[in-house]
C-alpha cells in the first residue's frame, strides 16, 4: 500500500508554572489547534506533557482529525511512569510507550520494560522518551528491526543539548530513519507545585531526516565524498514557544533503506 508524505510537527510547549498544573492541558488543545492549522497530520508534545487530560487531548485529536503524541504522568499500582500515547485522528489510544530509562535520583518515575512499534495507516511509529532516544541505542535498534517508519523522541532536556544533536544526527545516519525530537521552551523545571525549580533551560527541538536516496548512484555519491549531516536537521527550534514543521516521505524513505542496505560496502569501492 502507497503512503503518501506526512507533515510532522514538533510542538516546543511552555509549561504553565510547573508540569502537573491542570491550565497545561487547555494550553496543549490551543497548541493542537495551530498545528492543524497549519496542516500537521502528526502533532508531538514534548516529553510528560501536559502531563494529564488525556481525554481532553484525545477529544482535540478526534476534533481536528490529527494523530498527537502526548505525555503523561501516569499512576499504576504504587508506581509513577512517565508514558507518551500515540492517539489516532479518530481519538482512540493506538499504543502507550513508557520512558524505559528513567534517571534514579532525578525523575521520580518507574522504568518502562519494553520498546512498542505502533502501526498507523500512516506507517510503523516508535516513540523513545527523552534520553531513551539520544541517551541509549538500542531503543532505534529494536524500533528498526522491528521496520518503524518514523521515530518520535518527545524530550524534557535541561542542559546537554549539543549532546543530543550529535547523537540523533547519529541515529539518523546509523538506521536512516527520520526523528522527530520536540523539547520543552525555556523554563524552569518543576514537577510538582512545590518543587523549587531549576535553572531555565530548553529550546531547541529537532525534526532531522536523512535525503530520500532512491538510486543507487546517489548513495554512492554520498559515501564517496566527506559529506556532513547537518543539512540532515529539517528543522529546528530556538528558545520560545513554537511549532516545528516538516514533510517526511515515508514511502521514498522505505526504499532508500532498501537500497542502502543492499549497497553499503560495494558503495565504498
């Protein structure tokens, strides 16, 4: 089945005061609405938010007819996750990742135990927490084995950002498969009403893909010169609020894998 090109949309949010107030989940609905507008078929949060008001979320997604990524913060049998949901245009959850290498000491949460490719009419989605993504490999590993079309790495990153950036330029070159990484707006990281905050930090939100290669030539091309990867970053965020767009072609893509794959040593020669 042909898939045409979808337009992504990397949703750097500013959190509200801090990240479980109720006044993120309106302010969230109001961020869905201008991706729509602006023809977003895929909307992604950043990581754990709006924190709550799934059903608010998935009344927007069913509304304006848009697949969302979201972040939660989830409660489960004395535990907290932190869980991002991939819901379809029609509002109904298709799958729930939770953050698998969740920080001890810094992030309150239980880990997750395992890594979820989620089937769309759109292609094969596999979302990777934060670190998860730009921290650990075998996150992309599983997803690529597993035949993901697109990855979404919804983050809340407080300082190592350029360690980010080189790391997914990385996975991208590594698996060719296209990421879509929204960060969080300059703030101040508090959790819970209480908490005393961090310094400001955030910005920055990627959507990277690699070039849709679809002959052998043009890969061999690529491999012959010394090439950088930056013009890789499709998109990418500054300090303030905003939303990151861009088209993938999810069809082109499959095949420029196929064809990597079939070619990479002799493409050396």
């Amino acid at each position: 089945m042909s898939i045409s090109p979808i337009t992504v949309a990397a949703i750097q949010a500013l959190p509200t005061g801090y990240l479980l107030n109720p006044e993120n989940v309106s302010h969230a609905v109001d961020l869905l609405k201008k991706a729509s507008q602006r023809g977003a078929d895929f909307a992604c949060f950043p990581e754990a938010y709006p924190a709550s008001g799934e059903e608010e979320i998935r009344q927007a997604a069913r509304e304006l007819r848009i697949f969302v990524i979201a972040g939660f913060i989830v409660k489960e049998g004395g535990q907290i996750y932190n869980e991002s949901v991939l819901l379809d245009s029609a509002g109904q959850v298709i799958g729930r990742q939770r953050k698998v290498h969740a920080v001890p000491g810094v992030e309150p949460f239980a880990r997750g135990n395992d890594y979820i490719p989620m089937e769309t009419p759109r292609g094969k989605i596999g979302i990777l927490i934060c670190i998860d993504g730009w921290g650990f490999p075998e996150g992309f590993y599983r997803f690529n084995k597993a035949g993901v079309d697109l990855i979404f790495n919804p983050c809340l990153i407080f300082k190592k950002k350029p360690q980010k950036r080189m790391s997914l330029l990385a996975r991208v070159l590594d698996y060719k498969l296209p990421i879509v990484a929204p960060n969080n707006a300059v703030w101040s990281l508090r959790i819970f009403a209480a908490d005393p905050g961090l310094p400001e930090e955030g910005g920055q939100s990627l959507i990277l893909a690699p070039p849709a290669f679809q002959s052998r030539e043009e890969i061999e091309g690529f491999m012959k010169e010394a090439a950088s990867c930056e013009g890789w970053i499709l998109a990418k965020g500054g300090k303030d609020e905003e939303i990151l767009l861009a088209t993938i072609d999810v069809q082109a893509l499959r095949h420029t894998r196929s064809l990597w794959n079939d070619c990479f040593g002799a493409c050396l020669l």
